[in-house]
C-alpha cells in the first residue's frame, strides 16, 4: 500500500499563486495556466490511484475479515462440539466407572463365595478322612485286619490327593508312612480260612456215618490204621471166608467191622441228624471266633469237630479223610500277629483339623 500523502485539488492550486514580475513578456503569462492545469490532472490522477489502491484495500480487508469471521465461526463449532463430545466422554466415563467398580464388587463377592465354598469342601474332606483313619485305627486295635486298615488309609490318602492343597502335604507324608508299614506288616488270610470253614460246613452233609446201613467202599488209600505186618489166619476167619464165598451175591447181608467207638454203630436217623448238627454247630463256632480273632475258641472248636468226625464218621472214606486233613491243617494256622499301629497319621489328621490358620 503506498503511504504518500493525498492533497485536495484546492490545497494543490493554492501554493502556485502567480506572481507576475515587471517586465516578462506575454507568451510566459500564456503558458502559466497550462501548467497549473497539468498540476491539477497530476494531482487528480494521483488521487484516484490512490482511492483506487485505497479501495482494493478495502476490498482485501473486508475477505480477509469475512475469512477469520467463518474461521472463527468455525472453531466456535468446532469447541462447541468438543465441548460437547467432552461432557458424552465424561458421562460414559462415569458410566463406565460405575459399572467397573460393579464388577469389582461382585468379582470380590465372588472370590469371597469361593473362598467360603473351598474352606467348606476341605471341611468336609477332611471330616471324612479323619473317619476313615480313626476306622484303620479302630480296625488294628480290636480285630488286628490289616487289609481293612491298609484300604481305609489308601481311601483317605486319595480324597486329599484331590485338592490338591499344600497345607495337607504332612498328613499326607504321615499317612504314606504308615500305608507303608502296613503293606510290610504280616496278615492272616482271614477271608480263606472262613472260606474253607463254610466248605466244611457244606460239605458234611455229605461224609458217611459208622451208623450207615450201606456205606461206600473205603477209597484207597484212605485207610485209618496203618497196613498191620501178616499175621497167622485164625481157623475162623479162615471158616467166615469160605461161608461168604458159599454165600456169593448175599454176603453183604452181613458185615464184619472193627470200631473204636461201638455205641457209634447204634445211632439212629433222629440220633445221625443231631451228630451232624453238632458237627455244623462246632464249625460254625469256630468261624465266629475266627472272626473275632479269638484264638483259644478257634484251635478247641476245630478239636471238638476233629473228635466228632473221628467218633461217628467214616474216617476211611476219601472226603472224610480230606475234611480231618483240612481241619487239622486250619487248627494250626496262626491268628494272633503283631500288627502295627496308625496313631501318627491320627494325631496328624487332628492337628490339621484343630490348627489355628485352618
């Protein structure tokens, strides 16, 4: 933009007032108001560059300003939208904060019910493994079953391997030490012998009576008396044996038996019955006492059957013979061994049950 100053037409014609001098010539006044004139169309034209550079001015200001008008227009949108994205994103903010610290509570309720469900299931496996450690214990003491015990300790040691909780970790080392010895300990077979018994039982329904009227022929072998050495033939053995060879097929009508007990060959069916209930009754003791681990009953039951088989049954018959060897080999068959006790793994489940932090 030029800076010169404007004058007016009038402040351009007033410095050149004319001062004529004495004695110029005529064609020197002519010629003065042409140039006051080119002045004045000078000026003129000065000026209207200058209005005109005035108004493309103007012109340029004007856009100019019409510009930052709509740029501010624009940004006052422009905050007026982020100012309203600003308070959403405050809102959801909030929104989201509440719902967050929601979750958090009922994360932490949760976490709680968690916690109270696991405190209580450990309650409940740990009840159950003391009982089945107190039954071992129970089971040692008063009937000496190792089996019985070794299961219920293997039972218990399995419900724990379950949680699978570091604080149950002594117990269960104390119980893998007393499975241990319980897996070393001796054991009688109680389960067989009572087996046998029960087949005893069955069986001497079946064991011929002395008191027979047709028994079977002895099996061989089967002999009560050892084989005696020869001996002389008295004249009336060498007689019976001629008439029973008279006799043939009917020889059988009589019989001739050499017995220990001669009131056994006098028994009738009433009198058979009741020998064989005996018989049964004295087995059946015997595996009463052999459950209760009762050893003196046990060997003189087993002896009062032995003797009652010897007495009225046909010890010559095979059965028979087998019975009497299953008998005498069952009497001595030991009940009574040192077994080993479970208090540590007691004591131990205790202390885990009545500890403090529990």
């Amino acid at each position: 933009m030029s800076t010169e100053p404007t004058t007016s037409p009038e402040s351009a014609v007033a410095p050149t007032a004319v001062v004529e001098p004495v004695g110029v010539a005529p064609t020197a006044r002519a010629g003065v108001p042409w140039l006051a004139l080119l002045a004045l169309l000078l000026v003129v034209a000065v000026g209207g560059l200058s209005y005109t550079q005035l108004a493309a001015v103007k012109r340029e200001t004007a856009r100019r300003l019409a510009e930052l008008q709509q740029a501010a227009a624009a940004a006052t949108e422009t905050a007026t939208r982020a100012d309203a994205e600003a308070r959403a994103a405050r809102q959801q903010s909030a929104v989201l904060e509440a719902r967050l610290a929601e979750v958090e509570s009922q994360r932490e309720a949760l976490e709680q019910l968690y916690a109270d469900l696991s405190r209580g299931r450990d309650e409940a496996v740990l009840v159950e493994v003391e009982r089945l450690i107190t039954l071992g214990a129970q089971e040692l003491q008063l009937t000496g079953n190792v089996p019985t015990a070794l299961a219920a300790l293997q039972t218990a040691d399995t419900r724990l391997a379950r949680l699978e909780s570091p604080r149950f970790l002594p117990l269960r080392r104390v119980l893998a030490r007393d499975i241990e010895r319980l897996r070393a300990a001796p054991t009688v077979d109680i389960t067989g012998i009572a087996l046998k018994i029960d087949q005893l039982m069955t069986s001497s329904e079946n064991w011929p009576l002395l008191a027979d009227a047709n028994p079977t022929a002895p099996a061989a072998g089967t002999s009560r008396q050892a084989p005696q050495p020869p001996r002389q033939v008295e004249w009336w053995e060498r007689s019976w044996e001629a008439i029973q060879r008279e006799l043939g097929e009917y020889r059988d009508l009589i019989r001739i038996r050499a017995v220990d007990a001669p009131d056994a060959m006098l028994l009738g069916q009433q009198q058979q019955a009741l020998v064989r209930q005996q018989l049964r009754l004295r087995l059946l003791n015997a595996r009463q006492a052999l459950l209760a681990r009762n050893d003196r009953l046990y060997r003189a039951d087993l002896t009062e059957a032995q003797t009652l088989v010897n007495r009225y049954f046909d010890a010559r018959q095979r059965d028979t013979a087998a019975a009497l060897a299953s008998m005498k080999q069952l009497a001595s068959a030991p009940l009574s061994v040192e077994t080993p006790n479970v208090n540590d793994s007691v004591s131990a489940v205790r202390a885990v049950r009545t500890a403090p932090g529990r």
